[in-house]
C-alpha cells in the first residue's frame, strides 16, 4: 500500500525533505512516479487525485512559474506558462506511457466531481499539458461554483500578461480582471497571491499605482516565505525603491540566506538566475564589492538570465570599474546589449567603429549604429518627423569625428 495515499503534499514533501538532497521539483515529480505505480491498483482514491493534482499546482503556479516579470524593472510582465519554461521536467511526459493512462483515469474521476476542488484538479492536469483553453474553462467553473479563492488565483495569472487570456481582447481590461483576481485571493488568504498583488501595486498593473499598498503586501509575502518577495525586497534594501529605508545587512541577510537557498533547493534556473542577478545588485549598490557582483551577474546570465541593462551594465564594469579591465568581455556583453537595442550600446559600438577599439575610421558602421540609437533615444520625435533619426546619426557622427581629431 502506497504511502502516499494517507498523507497530504505537505507531509510528503517534508518528510522527504528531511532524508534526500532532492529539490522540490524533483519531490512534486517522485508524488506522480508513485501514483504511476498504482495505475493498475483496484483501489483509486480521491485523496491520491488530490495529491497529484496539488503538486502539479505547486510545481505550475507558485514555486516553478514565474510570479511576475523576472525583470522587476521592466515595465513588462512576462507571465510565461509553467510547460514553456519547464518542457524538459513537465509532469507525465509522453515517454511515461503508464503515468498518460494514470492521469486519464484521474480525470474521469473528476469529471464526476462536482465541487470546486475537483474542478480546479481538472484545471490543473489540463494546464499542465498545455491545454490552457479547457484549464481555463474549468477554473471559470470551480471559481463560480463557490466563489473559490484559489480559482480566482489561477485565473489571475491565465489574464496576465504572458497568460493564455491576456492577449484576448482588451488588454487593460484583462490586467484589471488579473488584479482582481488576486485581490479577491488575497483577501481571503491565498499566500500564493500576495507577490502578483505587490507587484501589480507598484506597476500600476490594472489598478491605481500605490506604492504603499505595494510594500504592503510584498511583505506579507515576504514573511509567507515568498522567495520573489525577499528578492524584491532585498533589492529595494539597497536602491530605496518602495521608499524603503537602506539597510544592506538586512537585504544581504534576504537574498543570500533566504531567497537564494530556497530557490537553489526549488531547482528552477529561470528564477534561481533572477535572485543571482538581485544577489549581485546588493553586493555593488550595498557593499562596493564589484568582483563579486561580476561573479553574480556573470552566473545569473550562465543560467539564462538576460537583458539589455545587465548586459551593459556588464560592459561599463569590465571597461571601467574592473582593475584591470577585460576589454575582451566588455566587448562581449556590449554586442548583447546592442542586440537588445540598448541606445548606450549602440553608441559606444558606434564610437568603437571610428577609435580603433573595434575598427578605425569606419563611418558607416558607425552611421549605422547612430541611426539605431537615435531612433530609440529620441523615439518620440522621430516618430512625428519621419527620417530625422538620420539627420541625428549624421550630426553624432560629425561631433564624435570631431572629438577625435
């Protein structure tokens, strides 16, 4: 008899814990292995439904899915599907024949279950497949069935930007029903809702921005152990973002002693790479410890994180702040954040093209350049005079020749 079928996910999860190095994920994975096994067995209990079920919700929807942009700063929200970022871990991969027909005898089970829970379970199995469409439709039930407060969750993060309903209609109209969502969640005590919530505060994602309302509930997310909210924290700890007062020792204490253990120990690169970066923002603004900044950033971008400010944040520290410095790497990261259209970039690369950095005298690489970063720079006027960005690239291109003779 499987010892799963007594216990709930939280003791199976801690009592594993306690014996094995395993991650989370790879815990949530062991739950469907041993319910694999029983495919065949007379007796299914709802109860085992129910433990598959939440561990493909704690793998999809908090732990191992993006809570908000992994950018903080990004005015962007990047709500990626859990099975976009974890396709080579999904729950029940196809080469697992036995765990497919397991899970089909799951939803014929629950498909007789009329309370919202088992129509969330439904949701679940269907997200995790992939099947957002149907994992929408039964959320929309279980939430209207008894107004459950973890429906509304799911279906706050479905009409986030990323979800499956966002780019439905009108997209400020689904940020609106997303924070909603999840202050209805929220308020009736969803942990789980309490980062999105923050962060739609202080975005001003489908609601008034409010940054005390913000800091609010990113604390109370913080204290429910939300490793995103500690990484958040630890950064407004250093920057005074939230008006939070500066306190380096305490954002050091949250980032490298409470967000980072837990995401190593949850084994997502995605999120682990965001708090590496974070791990390196505090070591710089907070510490003046450069070198070990670098060796943050340069793992953060090893694990996938990327965007054009880290990449030229990057360039400016092998350049310039690095003794000595890595003309090499600087270059590197350069190119990355020109790629990414980042107007500093573009006119350092620019600069490089005439000073014998890259290449000496090449005006029309240079040009080339100045066009891009004048187009962005100065978006908003060259949008309402059509071909003023070269009129620009040309007089930067003269003063930087000029500056050179």
């Amino acid at each position: 008899m499987s010892f799963f079928r007594d216990v709930d996910l939280t003791s199976i999860v801690n009592q594993y814990q306690q014996h094995s190095n395993l991650s989370r994920s790879e815990l949530t994975q062991k739950i469907c292995d041993e319910a694999a096994t029983l495919a065949h067995s007379n007796s299914h209990d709802q109860s085992l439904y129910f433990a598959v079920s939440d561990a493909i919700a704690e793998r999809n929807f908090f732990n191992f899915r993006p809570p908000a942009s992994l950018h903080f700063e990004s005015a962007e929200t990047n709500w990626a599907p859990a099975a976009g970022q974890l396709e080579s871990g999904r729950l029940g991969q196809s080469d697992n024949r036995e765990f497919l027909v397991w899970k089909e005898e799951i939803k014929n089970e629950l498909v007789a279950d009329k309370t919202s829970r088992g129509l969330l379970a439904l949701g679940r199995l269907h997200y995790d497949e992939g099947d957002y469409a149907r994992a929408f439709q039964y959320f929309l039930e279980a939430a209207k069935r008894d107004n459950s407060p973890i429906a509304y969750l799911e279906l706050g993060f479905l009409h986030s930007p990323g979800g499956f309903k966002y780019g439905e209609g009108n997209q400020g109209e689904n940020l609106k029903y997303a924070f909603q969502c999840f202050d209805y969640a929220a308020r009736n005590g969803v942990v789980e809702s309490y980062f999105p919530l923050a962060m739609a505060y202080w975005r001003g994602d489908g609601v008034a921005k409010d940054e005390v309302k913000a800091f609010e509930w990113m604390n109370k997310a913080h204290l429910a152990g939300s490793p995103y909210a500690k990484t958040f924290l630890a950064e407004c700890l250093v920057d005074g973002k939230l008006n939070v007062t500066k306190n380096p020792d305490l954002a050091h204490q949250l980032i490298f002693n409470e967000a980072l253990p837990a995401l190593e120990k949850a084994g997502s690169d995605a999120f682990l790479a965001r708090a590496c970066y974070a791990a390196g923002y505090v070591r710089e603004l907070g510490f003046s410890d450069i070198a070990g900044a670098v060796g943050l950033y340069e793992r953060a971008v090893g694990l996938g994180f990327s965007g054009a400010d880290i990449y030229f944040r990057l360039f400016v520290i092998y350049k310039d702040v690095l003794k000595p410095s890595n003309a090499t790497r600087a270059l590197h990261f350069l190119r990355l954040a020109a790629d990414q259209n980042n107007p500093h970039a573009l006119y350092n690369l620019a600069k490089f093209h005439l000073d014998g950095t890259i290449q000496r005298g090449n005006e029309q690489a240079a040009l080339d350049f100045l066009i891009r970063h004048s187009k962005i720079q100065y978006a908003d006027d060259c949008a309402k005079r059509p071909g003023l960005e070269r009129g620009l690239a040309n007089y930067l291109l003269g003063t930087l020749l000029q500056q050179m003779r």
